[in-house]
C-alpha cells in the first residue's frame, strides 16, 4: 500500500473539481477522497486497478471519472457495466446523491470492496450485483448504462440491451475515439454523439461515447 498524503491529494482534488466547475461540498470531497484511500488499501491484497499511486489514482481515475460526470444531468437511474473498482460507478454515486447507481461486476473480490466502500461511505443510492450483465433482470429498467474501458461497443450493447429504459441511452468511458467500433454497432443501435473529455492534470485522449437505438 503506497503512502496516501490526505492534504497533498485533497488540493489536487479541489483544483480539478474546480476545473471541471463541478458543485461539490465539503463532504462529497471528503467521501471521494475517502473513497480513494480504500481503493488504495485494498489495491494491495485485491488487485483492483494497475495503479499503484494514489496521486496517480486521483488523475487518471477520480478526476477522469468527475470529468463525465456532467454527461449524466438527466439520469436518474444508471448501471456501471464492469464496475472494477468502481469507477466510474461510485464517484458517480458521491457526485450525484439523488442518482440510483447500480454497478455489476462477475469479479466477487471486486464486488465485495464496492459492497464495503458503500457501507463505510453510507451511500444509501448504490446497489451491488455479483453476476454476468447479461444474466441481470431488474424491475426497474436504467435510463443510463455506462462503462469505462470495459468492453468493445457491439458487446457492451449485446450483453445489456435488455436493461436499457425506452429512450434511454448507453454513455461509454473510452480513451480515444474508437471509430471502428462505432461503425461495427448492430442495427438497431448507433452512435449519436461522441464528446472529447479534458481531464484535470492528464495529457491523454479521453471520450465518452453515446449509444442510442436508431
């Protein structure tokens, strides 16, 4: 476990929010950087992301996450597809507190940290799922289903199709702007827009993909 400096990371935090002009209180600062010192905790036993500095951790996952957040105005129940460690599921889940998250992943160590990240943060809005998206069924349907890094597009839309509300869409996190995968989507989905992302302190491509049925 690499050494987690509380302030050095809490003013990196706080310049980036203000980047992005994200309205977050105290609070929801204090609940991300807790967040990120149990992702670094339990990074040592449970392998739960390949990077292994937390100052690190604040840019290229935290703040990359942030960065989307405002893509999700509207949503106001949305599914992390391979949810990992979280991301951008439970940042989410802080950010938006009036926002249903639900995560899933088939890894039971990582949902068994998510499922302890959301009791000692008290994140009443976050539900947990240890199964296989495509084997999921919900009463409740999601309006946003979105991914970071997880799968090629035509897969992501194949294995959970069958989750997304009438009129919802899919928001995918990607590096860069994957364009062979956007023209290989199966009718009758396509994608309606793709937007560049600048994360706060990171000098690398980032997109987020949107997915709607034609």
């Amino acid at each position: 476990m690499r050494f987690f400096d509380r302030a050095a990371l809490a003013a990196v935090l706080k310049n980036g929010v203000n980047q992005l002009q994200l309205a977050l209180s105290d609070a929801q600062h204090e609940q991300l950087l807790d967040y990120l010192a149990l992702l670094n905790k339990w990074n040592s036993v449970y392998n739960l992301t390949s990077v292994r500095d937390p100052m690190q951790m604040m840019t290229l996952h935290l703040l990359d996450s942030l960065a989307a957040v405002p893509a999700f105005a509207g949503a106001k129940n949305v599914l992390d597809v391979g949810a990992g460690g979280g991301l951008p599921g439970i940042v989410l889940a802080i950010a938006r507190p009036d926002m249903q998250v639900s995560m899933i992943d088939t890894v039971h160590k990582k949902t068994a940290f998510l499922t302890q990240v959301k009791a000692q943060l008290g994140l009443a809005n976050v539900t947990v799922y240890t199964m296989k998206v495509q084997e999921l069924a919900v009463a409740q349907l999601f309006d946003v289903i979105t991914s970071r890094a997880f799968a090629d597009l035509s897969d992501f839309v194949n294995w959970s199709g069958h989750l997304l509300a009438e009129g919802g869409q899919y928001i995918a996190l990607k590096g860069t702007a994957p364009q062979d995968e956007r023209e290989r989507l199966p009718a009758p989905w396509q994608a309606t827009d793709l937007q560049p992302l600048k994360v706060p302190g990171l000098d690398a491509e980032r997109h987020l993909v949107y997915i709607k049925k034609a």
